[in-house]
C-alpha cells in the first residue's frame, strides 16, 4: 500500500511538470511558474509551456528562482517580514548560479541596507551606494522602480532634494498611472520636507485629478489626500486638512497600515497647528500603538509625541517617546529636530 501511494504521489508530480521552477507572485492571485528568459524595469518574461508571457513589474509582489540557493529563500522571507538585520546576516556569502540569482542577491542585501539606514540603523551614504551600485550591474533588473524610490526617499533623509526629484522622476515615467501617480506624491513630499507647501499641493493636485480606473490608482490618491492636508495644515488651512485626513481614515483598507500611519500623522499635524494638543496626541498616538511599521512614519509620530507629552504635563511620557525616538531610529532626521 505505502509503494502504491508512493508511486501515485510521484506521478501525480511529474505529470504536473517539472518540480523546480521559478516562480513569480502578483496581486492578480495565482502565482505563475515557469523559466524566466529575460526582465527589463517594466516586464519579466516568463517562459511556461513552450510560449514566453511578459508579466507586468508593477503587478508583480516577488520571485522565487529554482537555481538560487536556500538562504536566499529565507533572506527574501526576513525582508518581507521587516527583518532587515537578519537578512543581511543570511545572505552572507552566498552566490548564486546565473546572473538573476546574483542579481536577486545584491538587491536583497542593498534594498535591505536601505530600509536599515532610512531607520537610522545604518550609513545611509553605503547603503545609498549598494543601490547605485545594483541599478549600474543590473540596469535590465525588474527592480528599477523599487530602486528609484529608495535612492529618493534615502536622499530627501539626508536633505538631498535634488537628487530625490531625480530618482522620484524615474518613477513618474514609469508606464502605469499608479506609478507615475507614486512618483508624483513621493515629489511632492520631497517639496514639503523643503516647506514648499504651494508647489507640493500643486503636485498633489495633478495625482488627484489623473483619470486612472488602474488598481493602485485610488491608493495613491488617497497618499496625495493625505499629502495635501499636510501641506494645507503648514498654509493655515489647517481645517481643511483635517476633513480631507479624516476622510481617507474613513475610507482606507483596513490592511493599509501605511496609509493609516500617514493619515493619523497628517490629521495630528493639523491639530497642532490649530493648537489642540489633545487631539493631537490621539491622533500621533494612533500611528504609535497601531500603525508603527514604517520607521519614516513612526518615528515621525514619536518626535510630536515627546513634544505634546510636554504640552500637556506629562514629563515621563514625553521622555519615554524621546527615548525610543533616540533608540529605535538614532539616525532618523525626526531623531535630530529638537
């Protein structure tokens, strides 16, 4: 009996094809597995059953390659856990046996030194060179976007606003409206971490009025809400910008902690400017307990909170903020404001 169901399992394999395969996941739902035959920034193509598919970037969540060793598998996992330290640790000496495992590689260890130095965890001048390094070697990489982002959003932490608008601008060229959508609101973000608050609603502004029907479209929109309010907040509009915040609280997935975090940030800021401390601290308090994930996000919400702590007379919660502030993001630009 056991050397039948042996052989039955063994069959039932095979005649499904071959055991090993890449494969690669997209928010469309069932993975896809095959040989992948070439990438560019904006398609992977996969060969599966003797025709090649071009799969889309923007559609795709990750890979797994059949040739790239173990330890690569669990890296990937680590990263997408948060893990970043462990990652890194993992992918210590590991090469890979073609091109697109070492490719795979390199940007797991440069995307996760990234996600270390926006956390004030790591240099963010190595980690910034890792990724120019990975989009020189692998200019083809489906991981351009992601690359182009994280160059921006490491170079608006250091105060460079230039080269953000560069990096940020390869996304606005990307051909999905969510991504151009995407690049536009990380844009305009850099043009408030500069306090140009018109030029940054202008810009928030053209994402809210693209007519896009694409999945991500309403997401981004939604960022540029959020941005918005922001910047009405910093032009004395604050009331404005808290319907808008409260509205995109309102309607956000409930999964969406970015959106969440960004939201209850944008909502406290405007209650700061309209001086009501209290309500403020419920919203920053919201992105501190509930939606902490992003270190840029929390690590915003704990600066205001060490602050209004103070405004309220809560000296001892106002340092335990400041202390976790000080040791949970050390290099954050939130860390150095006083």
């Amino acid at each position: 009996m056991r050397q039948y169901l042996f052989l039955a399992t063994v069959a039932t394999l095979f005649a499904g094809g071959p055991l090993l395969a890449d494969t690669v996941y997209t928010t469309k739902g069932t993975p896809q597995s095959g040989t992948i035959v070439g990438t560019t920034p904006d398609v992977i193509k996969l060969s599966k059953g003797g025709t090649t598919v071009e799969i889309p970037t923007n559609e795709i969540t990750e890979i797994s390659l059949d040739d790239e060793p173990f330890p690569v598998k669990s890296a990937r996992r680590l990263v997408n856990d948060g893990q970043y330290a462990d990652a890194i640790d993992k992918l210590k000496g590991e090469q890979g046996k073609n091109d697109l495992a070492n490719q795979e590689i390199a940007f797991l260890r440069a995307y996760s030194m990234g996600k270390l130095a926006l956390a004030g965890s790591a240099d963010k001048a190595t980690a910034s060179k890792a990724l120019l390094d990975f989009a020189s070697q692998s200019s083809s990489s489906f991981h351009f976007y992601e690359v182009a982002r994280m160059l921006g959003d490491l170079a608006v932490s250091s105060g460079n606003y230039d080269s953000a608008t560069k990096y940020y601008g390869a996304l606005s060229k990307a051909p999905w409206p969510d991504v151009t959508m995407s690049g536009k609101v990380l844009e305009a973000r850099a043009l408030l971490a500069q306090d140009k608050s018109a030029e940054a609603i202008k810009k928030f502004d053209d994402v809210l009025k693209t007519d896009a029907a694409v999945a991500g479209a309403a997401r981004q929109k939604s960022f540029a809400s959020v941005g918005k309010a922001q910047a009405l907040a910093m032009t004395g509009k604050a009331a404005d910008g808290i319907t808008l915040a409260q509205k995109v609280i309102e309607n956000a997935d409930p999964d969406d902690k970015e959106l969440f975090g960004r939201a209850y940030n944008a909502l406290g800021q405007c209650y700061v400017k309209q001086s009501q401390p209290k309500e403020a601290l419920l919203a920053y308090l919201h992105t501190d307990i509930l939606f902490y994930r992003d270190p840029e996000i929390h690590a915003e919400a704990l600066y205001h909170l060490s602050n209004l702590w103070k405004e309220v007379n809560s000296p001892d919660e106002a340092t335990q903020a400041r202390n976790m502030l000080t040791n949970q993001y050390p290099g954050s630009v939130w860390t150095n404001r006083q």
